[in-house]
C-alpha cells in the first residue's frame, strides 16, 4: 500500500468535497428521471439535473468557506473572480449517464494556480474508485482504502491499444469526430465512448486506455484528468499535438507513446 502524498490542504479539501458528493449522488442513481429533475441545455442531446446545480452548489460552498479568496469556475454557471488560485468545477461529468440510470459518471475538481493546474480530482462513486494527483507529487488511485500509484499504460502503437473519445452533443448538426472514430476503429484495438471525458482521462492515467481524444471540450471536463495524466507519465496535447491549456477543447492525452501516431491518425481523418 503506497501512502498517498495528499501533503496539501487543497487536495485533501478537494478528495473531502468529491467524496461527499459522490456518496449523494450515488443513492440518487437509480431514482427516475423526474425525480432527478432533468431538462436540457443547450440542444436536445445537452441534459442537465438538479443534482448536477445541487452538487455544484456543494462543493463550491466548501471550497469558499475554506479558501475565501481563490476564485471558482463550474459548469453550471457559478463564477467568482480570485487571486492567483482558480478552483474549476465539473459537479457531474457524465450527466446523460448520471440521468439514465448508467453507473458511468464522475466528479471532476482541480485548482490551478497562476495558470498551471497544481491539483486534482475525478472522482467515480459507482465504483468508490478516486483518482488524485498533484503537481510533482504523482497520481494515485484510491479504492477500497488502498491507494496505488498510477502509471499510464506501455503500449508502443495504437494497434495494440484500447482508445477511447468522445460524442459532441452538436454532433448530429456537425458530424465532428465521425471519420476520426472510424479511422481510430480501423486501428486501434477498440474504440470506447463512455460518456465521460473525466473518467476516460482518469482511465489513461491508470493505463486501462492507451489515448483518448474529444473536440469541442470544456475546461471543466478536463482541468483535473489533465493533471492525472501529466502526473502518470503520460502526455496530453490538443489533438494537432500543440501544447496543452485547460482552454485548448479539441484534445488528445495518451500514454506519450503513442501520442505522435494518434496526431497522425486524427490528421489523417
Ligand atoms: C460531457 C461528457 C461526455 C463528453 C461531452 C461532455 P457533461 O460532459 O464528458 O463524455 O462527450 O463532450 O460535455 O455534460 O456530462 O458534464
Ligand atoms: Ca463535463
Ligand atoms: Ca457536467
């Protein structure tokens, strides 16, 4: 059992707010989609929940009482301008899953400081399965009160690798991202969209996915699974291959090995 270096009190506020919440909406899962309250946002494919603005409302009432002047940036519309510190929020990452019941979704809270993402969280309630990591420190894993140091996957191409992507909700007016899956099906071992860009990050980082890429993303789908990844060892980019901003959307994280020949393969699309 490795000791999980949650030396700051940002992590560790950080694990305490996911943890909390997730339990929450865990026993809310199974309930019917009234009484999640869903409606949609900003086409017919974009839901949200009150559980999406109740966990959102959580775990931003936390982190203020805790850290009064960082500012914050969540998905469903909180906003405080701060100092160096920015908190950003993703209360439910996976929200049609969350809606219908599938056992697929997670928590997503990282902190940047002066720009650079220095801590951060996905948290998976349906699988008690926490994944952290902060600046320098590494990224761990944390189940069943063991905690495991996480490493991506050592896959030197893509034939021999598990990838993973996302669907734009615009996806039916745009088609972004079609001919890239099917080149991708083409290649890789196997094509998953589960429904979470912050859990297939996390998946990266633990090595049970060789990449993964999703245009169109949002800083709150992928502030902390970037860090989880950078932390594992791996590489993240935007899907050019251009550095990484948690602004950046269109974007690629892989094992680093095999990063060169994804970009390849998405240019090629
Ligand atoms: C969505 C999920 C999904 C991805 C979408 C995201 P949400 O986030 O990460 O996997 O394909 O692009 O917007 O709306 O469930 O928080
Ligand atoms: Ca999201
Ligand atoms: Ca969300």
């Amino acid at each position: 059992m490795v000791i999980m270096k949650t030396s700051s009190e940002f992590l560790s506020t950080a694990i305490e707010a996911a943890s909390q919440v997730g339990t929450r909406l865990q026993e809310m899962l199974g309930e019917s989609r009234a009484s999640k309250g869903v409606t949609t946002k900003r086409n017919p494919a974009d839901l949200v929940t009150q559980a999406d603005r109740m966990t959102e409302d959580h775990i931003v009432r936390l982190l203020r009482e805790r850290f009064p002047n960082h500012g914050v940036v969540a998905e469903e519309g909180t906003s405080h301008p701060g100092g160096d510190y920015r908190w950003i929020i993703d209360p439910i990452d996976g929200t049609t899953n969350f809606a219908y019941g599938v056992p697929l979704f997670a928590v997503s809270i990282a902190l940047e400081h002066k720009g650079d993402l220095i801590a951060g969280v996905v948290y998976h309630p349906s699988m008690d399965e926490l994944f952290a990591a902060e600046r320098g420190h590494g990224a761990f894993l944390r189940r069943n009160g063991h905690e495991k140091t996480l490493r991506v996957s050592d896959q030197a191409t893509v034939a021999d690798s598990v990838v993973a992507t996302g669907l734009p909700y615009a996806i039916r007016e745009t088609g972004h991202n079609i001919p890239e899956i099917e080149r991708l099906m083409r290649t890789a071992i196997e094509v998953r969209i589960i429904g979470t860009a912050a859990l297939n990050l996390a998946y990266v980082a633990a090595g049970r996915m060789g990449a993964f890429w999703e245009p169109g993303l949002n800083a709150w789908d992928i502030a902390a699974g970037a860090l989880l990844v950078q932390e594992a060892g791996g590489r993240i980019s935007d899907t050019q291959g251009r550095p990484f901003h948690v602004d950046c959307r269109d974007v690629l994280a892989t094992n680093g090995r095999v990063h060169n020949e994804m970009v390849r393969l998405l240019g090629a699309a």
